[in-house]
C-alpha cells in the first residue's frame, strides 16, 4: 500500500499564505516601531523647542533685576545712594522703576526696620511708601506714609498706622545672607493676588549689613505667554516650581481659594486634569529632564537652566 501524503495544491498554498502573512507581520511590526520613533523624535523636538522658548522668553523678563540690583548696591556702598534718605531714595528706585516697567516693585529693607518702595498699583498707577518701626514712646507699631510722585519728588497723600517689619519676611532673611544676589521662592502679591518673585541681595555698608535691596515681579506675565503657546491640538504648557507651586497656566489658573484664603495654586491637587497628572506622573519618575506618558498623553518637563539661579521647571 503507498502512504498518501498531504494534498499537493491546497498545501502550497497554505505555506504561500502562512509566508504573505508573516511578511506582512513583519513589515507591520518593523512600520509599527518606525512609526513610534518617528512621532517620539519629533515630539521631543517640539516639546525641547516649546521649552527653550519659554525658559528664554522668561528670562529676558527677569534679566533687568540682578544687574539694577548690583549697580544699586555699588552706588549705596559709594554712598549716592542713602537709605537714610528716604525721599531721595524713593527717587533713586523711581528712576529705576521708570527705566524698568517689568517691574512691579523695587524696595529696601532696613537693618532698623524701615521699608522704603516704589511699586505699581492693578490700575498702573506708581506709588511710594515709607514705613518706618515707631517707638515704644510714641506707642510702637509701623507708620506707613504713601506718596504720588510730584512735578519735582514727592507728594504725601496719607499716613495710617499698621504693622510691617521686612526683617520678619523670608526674603530680607535670604537677601541679608546673599551679597551676589539671589531668586527667592514665589509669593502670593496681596494687592493683585498674583503669584509673585523676588530679587534680592544685601546692601553693604562699612559696618556691615544695612539692610536688602529688592525687586518683585508680578508673573502674570508667564501665563499670558503660555497662552499663545500651540502644541498641537490641544497640548498646553506650564511652569512650575520644583516643590509644585503653579507660577504659570495658560489659562492663568494659578491661584485656589483655600479657607477662604488666596493662595498660589499647586500641581498636585490642581483643577486641570492634564496638568494634575502630568505633575504626578512626574513626581513618580523624579524630576529630571525627562519625556514621558500618561493616560494616553505624550508629556516632557525641562528644566530651567542652572545658571539662571531659577528653580523652575517647563
């Protein structure tokens, strides 16, 4: 008896079709990976690009303070600046508050406790301020003095008692200890409730420290910039502290109502959901440069460059 074999026809065909099918996964697959490098590359690209952008954008914002600060510091250890002098010292910071309008406020701290600023109010608006520490004689707190300036120098428009101490403040404490100058964490601005930031460094004297030389900026500036920000469809861009602190959101959600209090919104329990779990998929990882997923999001955080002395991250 001959042993039959497996049907010659129907069994090429099969291995035909077994092979297309094989090649054809293979191709696929091979596509498959090609396709995920290319759309990882350029999303890396972009996202480093977007990045840049903003760290650059944001600095050439910030850029005026440190120099404005070192030259003010020269000019009070030549002596032609005088804390002492507190009318000439607001016309001192008015000069550079005029030449400067990133600025929302330039101030010093004194070693006795006087405060002396020019600021911007919401509505544009400049001010000064002279709060200085009253004796125990004359029943102690602080004197505030507010003045508009004037055709020449100052014009008081009111006095009011209150309590202000700038040595009691975190950024006298970090200016006092910093003679190169230094970036000091946000703030919430209690007149605009705006996230806030400060310059600071110390003013040097002969005998010492005699108080903190500061610039403050209102951020709000970083939100509006995130705002016309494209990443694809619907991507968005934000700047964050290391500690999570929301100092820009394209739709400038960066302050939560908590208590009844104002303060600067945080990452972690934020209201925008993109955001939230970018930051906690983040936080998981570390918080190095890095691109990653999550719920089907492509995502990357940069840092600010070191030597910009700005702990934040894109």
């Amino acid at each position: 008896m001959v042993k039959q074999g497996l049907p010659l026809q129907p069994t090429l065909v099969s291995v035909v079709v077994a092979l297309i099918l094989a090649g054809a996964g293979g191709v696929g697959a091979s596509a498959y990976v090609s396709s995920t490098d290319i759309v990882d590359t350029l999303w890396r690209r972009l996202s480093s690009e977007i990045a840049a952008a903003t760290t650059q954008h944001a600095l050439r914002y910030l850029e005026p303070a440190a120099p404005f600060v070192e030259t003010t510091q020269r000019l009070a250890k030549a002596g032609r600046v005088d804390p002492s002098d507190h009318l000439g010292t607001l016309d001192y910071l008015r000069a550079g508050f005029e030449a400067n309008p990133e600025f929302t406020w330039v101030s010093h701290g004194g070693e006795d406790g006087t405060y002396i600023a020019v600021y911007r109010q919401p509505d544009g608006e400049v001010r000064g301020t002279v709060r200085r520490q009253r004796p125990a004689e004359e029943g102690g707190g602080t004197l505030f003095t507010d003045y508009v300036p004037a055709a020449v120098g100052w014009r008081s428009v009111g006095e009011k008692r209150g309590s202000y101490d700038p040595r009691e403040r975190p950024w006298y404490d970090s200016g006092a200890r910093s003679d190169d100058g230094v970036w000091v964490e946000p703030f919430l601005f209690a007149t605009a409730l705006q996230p806030g930031f400060m310059y600071v460094a110390r003013d040097r004297h002969q005998s010492g420290t005699r108080g903190v030389w500061a610039v403050e900026y209102e951020v709000s500036y970083l939100s509006e910039l995130l705002a016309t920000l494209e990443v694809g469809i619907s991507g968005r861009v934000y700047v964050i502290t290391r500690e999570g602190l929301v100092v820009g959101h394209p739709a400038g959600e960066v302050t939560v109502d908590r208590g009844g209090t104002t303060v600067i919104a945080n990452a972690a329990n934020h209201e925008d959901p993109m955001l939230r779990g970018a930051w906690n998929e983040l936080s998981s990882l570390g918080l190095g440069s890095r691109s990653f997923a999550f719920d089907g999001y492509l995502a990357m955080a940069e840092p600010f460059p070191p030597e910009s002395g700005i702990d934040w991250l894109v």
